[in-house]
C-alpha cells in the first residue's frame, strides 16, 4: 500500500514529515516526576497521571504533508495507535 499525498494547489507530489508534537524533554520530565512520586504511598495519587500525562506527551507525534514542488503543507493530527498503522505506509 503506497499512499501519496497530491497536493490541491499544484498537483504536485507531497512528502510526509513526522515529528514529536510536544518538547520530548518536558514529557520526560512528567515522567520522571511522576515515578518519583509514586515511590512514595501517598504520591501514587499524583504520581500516576504525571505518568500518564509524560507518555503522551512523549509518544503523541505530529505528521505533516509538505509538497515537493511548492512547499504548502498540510498539518495531521493523528493518535498515537493510527501512527503506528501509518508507519508500514511508508
Ligand atoms: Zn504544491
């Protein structure tokens, strides 16, 4: 399955980019936080959704379509189970 994007404005081939949407560092940083927390008993209640908020920041992506011809791109948004569908696309 080879999908090509054909760009609207010049019918011209478009190429997929993919990046980390948010700063990786601050996603780990959650986490980081979060398992700190939750070595205490109490920190569990905190430390989880620091936990969980970390992993999507770090595993949620951003895919953008950039035309070869006249650079105008696209923005997708996509969640993180259909990227990884996406990635045998490629
Ligand atoms: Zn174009």
């Amino acid at each position: 399955m080879d999908k090509t994007l054909i760009c609207t404005l010049c019918n011209g081939e478009m190429q997929l980019y993919e990046g980390p949407r948010y700063n990786r560092k601050t996603g780990g940083v959650l986490i980081a936080a979060g398992a700190f927390a939750t070595l205490f008993w109490v920190g569990a209640v905190l430390g989880i959704p620091l936990m969980a908020a970390g992993a999507y920041m770090v595993g949620s992506k951003r895919q953008l379509w950039v035309c070869k011809d006249c650079n105008s791109a696209i923005e997708r948004l996509v969640v993180k189970s259909e990227s990884t569908s996406l990635k045998k696309v490629k």
